[in-house]
C-alpha cells in the first residue's frame, strides 16, 4: 500500500504487511538515516505495538513526523487487510 504523508519531508511511505506483522516499510525522501532506520526498526514487529509507539510523535515544531505519518499509514493499510 502507498500513503502520501502530509506534514513532513518524506513524499510517499509505502508499507507492506503479512497479517498483522509489517512485512517491510520504505519512505521515498525524508532523512535518509532516520527513515531506514525506521523502517528496520519496525520490521517483524506487530501493527498495533508500532502504531502504539510511533502515534503522536512530533518533529521540531511541526506537529507530526515520519513515525507519526507510518502510524497513520499502518492504520489504513491494517484497515484494508480487515
């Protein structure tokens, strides 16, 4: 699934999932380091614990950020899977 974030750097997060395990996650722009970062770091992990830790968060004085947009993006594409 793709998801066009709003609010940050990174212009597309597309997520895919094997169940309710994120199979693999890529961000397209963004911060090179901290967005590969993420995306190994939620690797193999489950939907609702990486929504969990990630929903919420903020970067400078936006008032979302790349973890935040994967929350929200994991949060449609749990959605279509159900």
């Amino acid at each position: 699934m793709d998801y066009r974030p709003t609010g940050v750097c990174s212009q597309l997060i597309r997520v895919e999932l094997d169940g309710d395990t994120i199979k693999n996650v890529e961000f397209i722009g963004g911060c090179n380091g901290n967005t590969k970062g993420i995306s190994s770091l939620v690797k193999g992990m489950n939907v609702q614990d990486a929504i969990s830790r990630m929903e919420g968060i903020t970067c400078g004085y936006k008032t979302t950020s790349c973890p935040d947009q994967l929350a929200k993006a994991l949060k449609i594409a749990a959605g279509q899977q159900n």
